[in-house]
C-alpha cells in the first residue's frame, strides 16, 4: 500500500531480459535503506526487490510480461527517470490517497500548459467499464497522488506545482509521454456495485 507522496527520483542503470521476465537496475540514495523482498513503487508500479548493492546504493527489481504489458516498463531504458515510493508506514501521515501500485492502464500526455508559476498536464486514455476520474477526485500518476481538474470520458488533466515538476519525473513529460495510471479504488469498488446491482435488477 502506497501513498502517492514521492521520495526520490530514481535512475535506471542496468536492464536484463531473463525468458519473459526483465530484471531493473535502479540507482537511487533509497538503496542504502531497503532489503531484499521489500516492495517499491516505481512510477506506480509495486514491484518487489530481488538484490540490493549499497556499495553502488543500486538495487534490482524484476517485471514480469503481465506488468510489461500493461505499464510502460517496456518503454524504460538506461537513464530512464523513475518515481519511487517505499510502501506505506502505519505510523505515519497519510498525505496522499490510498494507492495500491496495481496499474490500471497507460495514459498518453496530450498536452502540457505552462500557467504562471505552475503547469497543467491533459492525459488521454482508453474508456473501460469502471474505470473513469472525477472533478477534484483522485488519480494516480506514474505513482503521483494528484486531484482531477478537468474530467470528461477518456480525458482528464491535472495541476502542477514546481516542487511536484522538479521531484517527480513530470518534468520530463511531454506531448506522447506514456505514463501509469492508477484510477481511484474506492471508485472502483463503487462502480463494480453498481454494476452488480444493474445486472441483479435486470435494467
């Protein structure tokens, strides 16, 4: 279970393909604190560490063809930037929403617009039953918590502030960006009883 607060921007450094699977090499400062088996949120997605070198302070995580084919892992090459998020604290703040790291789709960025001081971003995404944004609902974003601004079937954008441009890997969007997406779960659940209770009713 994630939050959506970012902690680093991590850098990949190393990709091996071993059958269907893809092992990822990510060099972060993070390293220094993490264990094998431990989960991370790497631009939204929950994956699990295999290795961790803290002599590099790099650390490997494995994707298999599922996730490859429902995120844009496969786009990663060396000197991708990436979103990272340790798993969420018991103990702490919940500053974000509730984000689970389980990919939903992949967005494409349409549009960027420069505002005065901050930047809006438009995503467009394919339309699938349950899985829609609201006006000032939640969305995850390559691992970002962040509100709707706008929201209309297959289309929504969001407002960014400097800090969120420079420490997450927004800055490096731009038109054609393929970016995870992460749709609000209570959302979800709300509209698979709906669509339950349509189906019981026969309407």
């Amino acid at each position: 279970m994630f939050t959506g607060i970012i902690e680093k921007i991590g850098k990949i450094v190393g990709i091996e393909t071993e059958q269907t699977n893809v092992h990822f090499t990510v060099e972060t400062p993070i390293a220094q604190e993490l264990k094998i088996d431990q989960s991370m949120s790497h631009d939204g997605v929950c994956l699990t560490v295999v290795n961790v070198d803290y002599d590099k302070n790099q650390y490997v995580v494995t994707a298999m063809q599922e996730t490859l084919d429902c995120t844009n892992l496969r786009t990663w090459e060396v000197g991708t930037e990436v979103n990272l998020e340790r798993s969420m604290r018991m103990d702490g703040r919940f500053d974000g929403h509730v984000v689970q790291g389980h990919v939903d789709q992949t967005a494409v960025c349409e549009k960027v617009e420069t505002l005065d001081g901050s930047w809006k971003f438009y995503f467009s995404y394919e339309v699938r039953n349950g899985f829609f944004t609201v006006d000032k609902g939640s969305i995850t974003v390559n691992g970002v918590s962040l509100t709707v601004v706008d929201s209309e079937p297959g289309l929504f954008s969001v407002a960014i502030i400097p800090y969120t441009f420079k420490e997450t890997n927004f800055h490096n969007f731009q038109k054609g960006t393929v970016v995870n997406i992460e749709f609000d779960v209570f959302g979800k659940y709300v509209a698979r009883l709906f669509d339950e209770y349509i189906k019981a009713k026969g309407l």
